[in-house]
C-alpha cells in the first residue's frame, strides 16, 4: 500500500512540476484586453489544448502506478 501512495505522489509532483516549468513558476502575464489570442479556439482559454494534454499524461501515470502496486501485492 505504501508503493503505492508513493507511486501516485510521485506521479502528481512530475505531473505538477511538469505544469509550472514552463513559465518557471509563475503566472503567464496578462494580454491587455482587445487583443485576445487568435490562436486560442472560441470558448477555450490559452493553452487549454496543452494542459490537458498534461493532465492526460499524469492520469496515464497514476493508473500504470496502480498496475504496478496491483502487481506487487501478490508478491
């Protein structure tokens, strides 16, 4: 049970680190208003496509962890 507690925080803290590095941490500054992104899809806020593509890969990582717990109880 501890493996995998362990397995599924390491998994959040990449998933978590994964998300801030690419502004180093800090919130992406502020477009003055009139002059939204183009490239953003209606309705969507920016990089909507890009977290939740992150948020897929941390899901994907937590339930190999739960495989992988799954599997070393029967040991």
């Amino acid at each position: 049970m501890r493996r995998k507690w362990a397995a599924v925080s390491a998994a959040l803290l990449v998933g978590l680190a994964t998300g801030c590095a690419g502004h180093a941490g800090t919130a992406p500054k502020a477009t003055p208003s009139g002059t939204a992104s183009s490239a953003a899809p209606s309705g969507s806020p920016s990089g909507y496509a890009d977290m939740k593509k992150k948020v897929d890969a941390a899901e994907s990582a937590v339930a190999a962890a739960d495989r992988d717990a799954a599997g070393d109880d029967d040991r």
